[in-house]
C-alpha cells in the first residue's frame, strides 16, 4: 500500500513537472511576442552582474567566518587544510619579524650615514673616559681619544673610566680628576 502511495506520487510530481515546463514554454513563447531579444540580453546581464556581486560578497563573508572559525577553533578542526593555513600563518611570522629586523637595519644605516657625513661624529661623551665632548669634538679633551666615526661596528669600551692613584694619599680618582677627591692634591 506504502508503495502504491509513493509510486503515486512520484507519477503527481511528473505530471506537475510537465505542466511546468509546458506553461513556462508558452508563457516565454508569449513574451517573446512582446519582448525583444535585446531586453532577454539586457536582463540576463543585470542578473549575471548582480550574481556576480553576491558572490563577491559571499567570498568576503566566507573569509571573515573562517577567519573567526580558525581564530576561536584553532586550525586542527580544519584537518589538512587547516595544517596548510597553520604553516602558512607561521611562515607570514617569520616574514613579518624579518621584515621589521630589514626595516629596523636600513633605518639604522641611515641614522648611521648621516651621522658619518656630520664633523662631531655625534657623540656626546668620551666612549673611553666618559667625559663630555664639546660639540664637533674629533678628541677627547680629557683623555685624548680620538672619537671614532658612528657606524654599525662600534665597540664600546668598558664604562668604568680608567683610574689614578693619588701620589699623597693613596686613594683612586679618574684619569680625568684634575685634584684628589680625598685629599685635595693637585693632579699633573
């Protein structure tokens, strides 16, 4: 009995099929009388265009549901895409880090080369002594190191200034110390 319903209804959905496609024809046989085939073309464009439009839109909510799929989901649900976005999202890291290191470098050698084109080598201290340089000092005038160019391989020496002992008292003062700081000696 089951069968013969749905042996019936399958015959129904045929025969309603029929009646479709036999009325869309007569109804586009019809408007072929009244229309013109330009607007059949003017109509089919503006749909296409505007399918065209919602699948643009469709891509752009696809991407941002996914983004927010793998930012709450994690990558691992998504099997071996998900592994391929994962290294893909890793390597785009790494790129970003050497980006901002290649960034930070070529902002560096600027800073660098205009400083070396500048008299003053753009010290304020002594890299030695710690004393302070006048401006556009080639050598310090407290222990006479020359002061080096600026450039990228600079070494900074100690930051501890060199000492002296007082010939009096015995107490240690900086190379740069005119007078004993203990005993009030006068340095030569």
């Amino acid at each position: 009995m089951a069968k013969d319903f749905f042996e019936g209804l399958g015959e129904l959905g045929k025969g309603i099929g029929k009646m479709i496609t036999e009325g869309v024809e007569k109804v586009t046989e019809k408007a072929e009388e009244f229309i013109g085939k330009d607007e059949y073309d003017a109509e089919i464009k503006e749909i296409k265009k505007e399918m065209t439009e919602n699948e643009k839109l469709s891509a752009s909510l696809y991407e941002k549901i996914g983004r927010y799929a793998v930012e709450t989901q994690g990558t691992e649900l998504f099997g071996e895409d998900g592994k391929a976005l994962a290294e893909i999202i890793d390597k785009n890291r790494e790129l970003q880090i050497r980006l901002d290191a290649t960034i930070l470098a070529q902002q560096s050698a600027k800073i660098v080369r205009e400083a070396n084109e500048n008299p003053g080598y753009g010290f304020d201290v002594c890299l030695k002594c710690g004393a302070e340089l006048k401006e556009n000092a080639k050598f310090c005038r407290e222990c006479g190191q020359m002061v080096q160019p600026l450039d990228m391989d600079i070494e900074f020496v100690d930051a501890e200034p060199q000492m002296k002992k007082c010939p009096v008292c015995g107490d240690e003062d900086p190379v740069s110390a005119k007078f004993c700081s203990e005993c009030g000696h006068k340095y030569e």
